[in-house]
C-alpha cells in the first residue's frame, strides 16, 4: 500500500523534533554526491534553487538543484557548514541567496549570529591560525659582487684625481692655492674611500616569497572574522558574505593561493611575468600553469616593499596533497606541498 505524501511528510516532521518549524523540505536518501530531496516542480521548485540542510537546529551544508522532477529533486553539496555529513530525514531550508519562494511556506526571521561567532578578537585568532598551518614560505637570494678583479683600476683611478686635486690648486689657485689644496684633497680622499666602499662591496638581492593555499575551512573562517569586524548580526548575513567570497575565488573549481613577496635585500627586484615562476603538479607529474593571476605580482619591489595578490590554478583532481613549485628566482627553485 502506497503512503500518502502527507503522512510521510508528517512523519518526518514529527520524527526530526521540527513539528510546527515549517521546513522547506526533508532529505529522502543520498545516492553517493547526489542529494534526492522530496520537493519538485509540483512545489515550484527549479533548477538552480538553494536549499540549507538543517540538524537539531544547526546548518550542515548548502545544496544546489540540479535535475527537478514533478516530486522530488536531485541536488549536490554546493558547500559545508560543519564536519557532519548530510544524512536521510535531515531538514530543508530556503538558502538566503534563493529568489524562488517554495508554496505555502512563509520566510522566517533572520537568526542571530551566537555571542561565540561575533567575538571578533577569538575570530581573529581562529582565522589566523588556520592561515598559518596553510602557509609555507622559503628565502631565495643572489650575491652580485662589486670587487674588482684588478685593483689597479682603482688605485689608477685614485692617483689620477689626486693628481688633479693638486695640479688645479697649483695653476688656478693664486694666493690662497695651500688652502685650496688642502682642501680639495681632504675632499678627494673622503670620495675615494667612498668609491672603494662601493666598489669592494658584496651586494645581495632577497626575496621571501610566502605561499597560502586557501580552502573552505579557511575561508570560512575568514568570513567569520569580518562579520565580527563589519558588525553582522545574522546567520543569513554571513552565509551571503560566504557564497560570495566562494564565488569570487572560485574555490569549488580551483586551487587558488595567496602570494606575499617580500623585499628583504638590498637591491631592486622584479618577478614579472610572476606566472612562470609559480605551477603546480598534475597527473602523471605534468606541469600545470595558472589559468589566473593579480597582475599587482609583476610590481618591481624596493628593498623592505611587500606585496600580496592570489593565483588560480585549475583544480587537480584525484590528489591528496598539492605540489607546489617556485622556479627560477634567481636561478633557483623552491617546492611546497599542501594536503588536501
């Protein structure tokens, strides 16, 4: 004997604890990465529709619908809230990024962030040091010496202006010639062992260049720190400021890192074209090239200047850790590896 979907539907409600809450909807089953949920084209709902799992009142993940049928609909994980993973029975919201009302369900409130989530200086920490276990960094330099390989040219060249010293104060100086001569010497001497200095001095170009492989957790993390610092006050709040974020760094389609250079030498440097000096290992140990970049990376750097920009990679599949590779700074190369 078939169930009626009435009596189903309130089974589960009663069995979830939601009686009264008004879901959007139940999880029927989990078929592997697909999402089957007991919502369809009869409850208005389309493809592209987002919906929020809920468990006891937590959030558990974010699904996207992919394929509507007239009562039921296939959706994947679009992103995580939590460690939990999304199990039969759990319960359905409207995700806050929907503009599809589902029929005869009526919008609730905003829900109020937890005093935990709005501390901004334990928010700030918690960012922090995720940023620091995702963050690997290595030192590349280069000596340019100014010795010259015959010190005679120097000494030719000291002889010669002191020569000149003398010969002008002899000739054009008049009475006051001995003052001048002095002078003009003591002169000549401060600025040949100036030019000695310069010329028998090693000089050394720097860089620290600091690799940050972002992912969810962290930018989750991320968004809780600047809804602290921007004074959210709603859940809803915080899962647009991440959808966007997600959106914007494309994490669920690429491995993007964050790149700090830092001038820590004594002389200019250059790194452009920054993306050949950075990719990553694909299968079979292939070479793989960014596919995006922030130009302010090819900046030429002062001694003691900094910069920061992020570089996208196309994401590599079936890999547990991430080869990362800098080569030629300097005719050198660094290698990184990142877990997943």
């Amino acid at each position: 004997m078939r169930i009626k979907r009435s009596s189903w539907f309130l089974g589960l409600v009663l069995g979830s604890g939601l009686a009264g809450a008004a879901p959007a909807g139940f999880v029927v089953r989990v078929e592997g990465p697909r999402i089957v949920i007991n919502r369809g084209s009869m409850d208005q709902v389309k493809v592209g529709d987002r919906f929020v799992v809920l468990r006891q009142g937590r959030n558990i993940a974010e699904l996207v619908i992919q394929n509507v049928n007239n009562q039921e609909s296939q959706a994947v994980v679009s992103q995580l809230f939590s460690q939990e993973s999304v199990l039969a029975g759990d319960a359905l919201s409207i995700s806050g990024d929907t503009t599809t009302p589902v029929v005869g369900l009526h919008p609730k409130p905003p829900r109020p962030l937890t005093p935990n989530q709005l501390t901004m200086e334990q928010s700030r920490q918690d960012y922090e040091e995720l940023l620091r276990s995702r963050t690997q960094s290595q030192e590349f330099s280069q000596k340019w010496s100014g010795k010259n390989d015959n010190p005679s040219d120097f000494n030719d060249l000291t002889l010669s202006t002191t020569l000149d010293s003398l010969g002008y104060s002899i000739w054009a100086g008049g009475w006051w010639g001995p003052t001048d001569l002095l002078l003009r010497t003591a002169n000549q001497a401060l600025l040949n062992q100036h030019m000695r200095d310069s010329m028998m001095k090693d000089y050394v170009a720097r860089l620290e260049i600091e690799v940050t492989r972002w992912d969810s957790e962290l930018l989750d993390a991320y968004c809780k720190m600047q809804a602290a610092q921007q004074g959210m006050t709603s859940v809803e709040e915080l899962n647009a400021l991440r959808s966007q974020l997600t959106k914007d760094k494309a994490l669920d389609s690429n491995d993007v890192f964050q790149v700090r250079i830092k001038n820590i030498g004594e002389l200019n440097v250059e790194m452009s074209p920054f993306h050949w000096h950075m990719f990553v290992s694909g299968p079979d140990d292939k070479r793989v090239t960014s596919s995006r970049y922030d130009q302010v990376l090819d900046r030429k750097l002062n001694p003691k200047q900094e910069v920061v920009g992020f570089i996208t990679f196309p994401k590599v599949p079936n890999r547990e850790d991430l080869k990362v590779y800098l080569e030629d700074v300097y005719g050198d190369h660094g290698e990184f590896s990142f877990s997943r």
